[in-house]
C-alpha cells in the first residue's frame, strides 16, 4: 500500500508539472503575452514597456523556472485589470462554482443511480426503455440550450424560479439540473451496466435461493460489488461538472469561477483565465488519485501494491 | 459449417430482413443525420434566403411571418435575418467543424498511439505521459484557453478541437496495438521480414480500426457540442458566419421578446446529437464485444 500511494502520488506530481508546462507553452503560442494584455491599437512604446516589466523579454527558459518557483509559492500573479492577487479572486469565486457543482452532483447521483439500478432490474421491459429514452434525452441535450429552456419554462413564463444570479436557496435549483443532466445519464448508464454484470452472477441465485428478499440482495450484495465502476466515473464526472460550470455560470449568471474566466477571456485577463485552468487541472488529477485509493477499500480485490 | 449458420448469412432474403431488423431501432435517427448532412452539403439550394442578408423592416419577427411577400418560416433575428436559413448554414458549420476536427485528432491520436503499443520503451513513456497529462486537463477548457490565445474563428476551433481529443483516441490506439502484437500472426509476419510499416500499416490497423470508428462516432456528437459551446460563448465561429452555438446565445438575449431565436437551433444541436449518440451506441454495442448490452 506504502509503495502504490508513493507510486500513485509521484506519478500526480508528474502530471501536475507537465499540466503547468503545457499551459505556460500554450501561452507562448502566439508569441509573447504582453500582445493578448495590451488592448488593440497599443503603441510600439507601451508594448516594450509592458513586456519589460512583466519580465518576458528574458530568456524563456529563465521565465519558465520564474513561473514554476512563483507556483510554489502559490503566488498566482496579479489580476491585470483588477490590480489584486488572483489568489484572492479565486478564493472569493470558489464557493459559489462548489455550490453550484454539489448541487448538480446531488442531482445527478440521486436521479441517475436509481434510474441505472431500475433498468438494469427491469431489463427489456417497457419502463426500461422509456428511462433509457430519458437517459439519452439527458445526454444529448447541451447544456446552454437546456438552461435557457428551463429558464423560458420556470422563470419567464411560470415565474417560479429565479431566472438568474445568486438568491437563496431556489436559485440553485436550475442551473443545478442542467449541469447535472449529462452527468446524470453517465451514472445511469454506469450503474446499468454494473447491475447487469452482477446480475448474472451466481451468488445472487444463491442469495435468491437462500430466500433472500431480492430488494435486500440488490443493497447489500450487488451494489456493494457495482461500487467500482461508480467511483471510478465519479473522478471524472465531479472534473466535468467543473469544466461544464464554465457555460452553466454564463447562461443563469452565476458568480462562480466559470463566469469568472469566460470574463477574463474577453477582459484578456490572462494569469485568472490561466489560474482556473491549472485550479481544475489539479483538481482532476487530486480526485483521480483519491478515487484510485478508495477502489482498494470499497474492492478488497484490488491489491494496491501490484502484487497478487 | 452448421447449416444454421449458412441460410442465417447468405440467403439474401434472409439477411435483408436481419438488417431491417438490426436497423429497426435506429432509422429514424439515421434519417436525422442524413437529413441534417444533406442540408449541409445543399445548403446554398435548400436556403431560401442569403442567411446574412438583413431586413431591418422584419426585425425580430415570429416564425411564419410574411413582410413585404417574402415568408419567414421559422421568424427572424434581431437584425431581421432569415432564422432557417443561418439554421441551415449553421448546420454546414456545426458538421464541418466536427468531421475536421474529429479527423485531425482521429489520426494523430491513432498514430502515437499505435507508435507507443508497437515501439514501446522511451515512446511510449512520452507518449503515454503526456496523454495522461491532456487527459487531465478538462477539454473544455484547455480549448478555451488556447482559442484565448490564438484567437477564435473557423480555423482555430477544428485546430484546438483536434488538438486537445486526440488522447482519447491515443489510449485507445494503444492499449489495442498492445494486444494484437501478442498475437502469433504478428511474429509470424515479422519473421517473414515485414518491416514496421507494412505490421502497422497490413496487421495492426485493421485489426484496431474498428474500435477507433467507435471512439470516433461518439467524439463526434462531442465536438459538436463543443464547437456550439465555443461559439455560445464567442470563442468559436465569428459573426456574421452562421453557427447554431452564436445564434442561442444571441436569442438568450431576447427570451422574453422572441422565444425561437434561442429555441430552433438549440432543437438543431439537440436532434443531431441525439442522433448521433444513438448511432455511436449502436456501433459500440455491435463492435466493442466487452460492451453488455
């Protein structure tokens, strides 16, 4: 177990540098940055200026270890418009973008284990298919589109939800169903799938033959062996509902750090926009890692050291 | 051979119905994404007006109005645009972004993935790590800022779109290529003298292929949402060109006034993604013999 974590956490560390890197070459992708701060129709004066003082006329290698040894610090630079420490900006954000995905996580898990489950028992019935139909509604409806339905539906015509921003508690309420729509359908579909393996497995006839109530053979055999599959998405899944915070907060303007870089896109205020990147980097590598040493206490199978 | 296989499979009759009935399920989707790539490909004769072309006179307009003799079926925008026509003009774009941008990262993907399976050592080492890396970045962001950077548009969007799914198909790839080179067929060929090229080229691939198409199909459906995404919020393609992700998110601004503007190309994306993950479903259920149902 020692030897896997120290394995595991070397392997994140890895990951989290070469994240770093990418985004700092992408930067350099067009040249130098001082062109995506400055607005248009900046003078030849202001751009030397500016680049001067932000360092990027040195070496790039110089920058890049500049950069690296400012991450360590967790100094994320300055706000280029705001003239505060990016840190602090993202502090006062955070809250809302963890509310906001909580939420639809809630959703997503609430609706989409028991719908997955359902399918998975009442395989080839009616019932299963017209979940099934619900399950690819959810899949394939975009995020952007299903919000301003919702929005037309709830909050303009029926007036009962607030259609935007941040108001107690029923504000939550809608963009947490349409961000947690696709996540939804993924934990149904895990979730059937999973059922379905255990299913036809011989210890339920056993456990059925036992005499066991098949309503307590699903909770204590099947969905405890079903587990795996369902942690091993929500590593990912709790990632995407981040990354999806960024349209959701756009449609319902909703003050979380989605909103916040599709702001500092068009304010080109680069370090924000770079800082959520890397914020949601590591939060996907973080929740990887966590996922993969949860398997070995949910699965005592899983031998975690690689030995058999 | 049995002979219940031989009838099953070779009388015509017989597999014609087998197909109808393998296609039961799925025809009305296949009918949608046939339809919407026909329009595309038709789009300057199905159109019936220049999907640019403004008519101040007809602004905001709701669908099946008529000013001055000329029909707007599905209404028009805020600067009096034909509402179906920049819908089917949009669907050229929503496709052409995603086939070009599934293509680029379809073969990239799959060639460093098979490099990786088949070389092995340092390659795959690089390689593999830096899926790892991508991977863990979420596409959609790492799209937004590097479009940030490059600065939005037609180009950049299939560019940064290839460029940021191809480890998808790279794991894939890969973990395919590993098991077919423990196959016997493999050595056998290469004993024979085959060189690299023609084990890639003659055995891996072929055998590989089908699982890509798979990745492939459901990336598809993907890359459209994430080219109407991008688009939604002003990083994709640039006015005045028609996208079905710029339309929406200028209708959101006129939801209380003119509800169609944002309804009819989010339906659009809708039904061609629905589509399209049906069909990807299916081939999955058909080609990937680990998939249950």
């Amino acid at each position: 177990m020692g030897r896997f974590l120290l394995r595991r956490l070397i392997q994140s560390a890895v990951a989290i540098l070469g994240t770093i890197t990418l985004v700092f070459f992408i930067q350099r992708l067009a040249g130098d940055p001082t062109l995506l701060m400055l607005p248009e129709g900046a003078t030849r004066q202001d751009i030397e200026t500016l680049r001067h003082q932000l360092g990027f006329d040195r070496p790039l290698a110089i920058q890049y270890l500049d950069y690296l040894a400012q991450l360590a610090r967790f100094d994320l630079g300055q706000s280029l418009v705001q003239r505060v420490p990016v840190l602090d900006i993202i502090v006062a954000r955070l809250p809302y973008t963890l509310y906001l995905a909580g939420s639809a996580l809630l959703v997503a898990v609430g609706i989409g284990l028991p719908v997955g489950i359902v399918m998975a028992v009442r395989r080839d019935t009616k019932l299963e298919r017209v979940l099934m139909a619900l399950v690819l509604v959810g899949q394939s409806m975009p995020t952007f589109w299903s919000g301003i339905l919702l929005i037309l539906l709830f909050a303009v015509t029926l007036g009962a939800m607030p259609s935007s921003g941040v108001d107690g508690l029923r504000s939550v309420v809608l963009p947490a169903i349409a961000l947690g729509a696709l996540t939804m359908a993924t934990y149904a579909r895990v979730a059937r799938t999973a059922v379905l393996e255990e299913l036809g497995r011989d210890y339920v006839s056993a456990a059925q033959a036992k005499g066991l109530l098949f309503r307590s053979v699903i909770s204590r055999h099947i969905l405890r062996n079903a587990a795996t599959p369902i942690i091993t998405i929500s590593a990912l899944e709790i990632a995407n509902l981040l990354a999806g915070a960024v349209i959701v907060e756009t449609v319902f303007a909703w003050p979380g750090l989605g909103q916040l870089a599709v702001q500092s896109i068009a304010a080109r205020d680069f370090p924000i926009v770079q800082s959520i990147v890397l914020l949601s980097a590591f939060v996907s590598i973080a929740l990887n890692l966590a996922a993969d040493i949860l398997y070995s206490v949910v699965d005592p199978r899983i031998r975690l050291d690689g030995v058999a | 051979m049995s002979e219940a296989v031989i009838p099953s499979i070779a009388h015509p009759a017989r597999l014609r119905t087998r197909i109808a009935r393998e296609l039961r399920p799925i025809w009305p989707f296949l009918l949608i994404f046939v339809g919407f790539a026909l329009i595309a490909l038709l789009a300057p004769l199905v159109a019936p007006y220049n999907p640019n072309s403004q008519n101040l006179l007809a602004r905001l307009k709701p669908p099946g109005t008529t000013v001055r003799n000329v029909l707007y079926l599905l209404g028009t925008d805020e600067v009096g645009r034909d509402l179906l026509s920049r819908l089917i003009y949009g669907a050229r774009v929503s496709l052409m972004v995603a086939l070009l941008s599934v293509l680029v990262s379809t073969t990239l993907g799959t060639v460093l993935g098979m490099i990786a399976g088949f070389y092995r050592g340092v390659a795959e080492i690089i390689i593999m790590r830096l899926v790892d890396i991508v991977l863990s970045i979420p596409a959609i962001l790492l799209a937004i800022i590097t479009i940030a950077v490059l600065g939005p548009g037609l180009h950049n969007v299939v560019v940064v779109l290839g460029f940021t799914r191809w480890p998808r198909y790279a794991r894939v790839a890969y973990g395919q290529t590993l098991a077919v080179m423990g196959l016997t067929f493999m050595r056998a060929s290469a004993f024979n003298g085959a060189g690299a090229l023609r084990l890639l080229g003659r055995h891996v691939f072929p055998n590989i292929a089908g699982a890509i198409i798979v990745v492939a199909t459901l990336e598809f459906g993907l890359m459209v949402l994430f080219e109407a995404g991008l688009s939604f919020l002003g990083l994709g393609v640039q006015p005045p060109m028609p996208s079905w992700g710029s339309i929406l998110s200028v209708g959101r601004n006129y939801m209380g006034t003119a509800w169609w503007i944002a309804t009819f190309p989010g339906l659009c994306l809708f039904l061609l993604v629905l589509s399209i993950n049906v069909i990807g479903d299916r081939m999955r259920d058909r080609l990937d013999p680990r998939s249950t149902r």
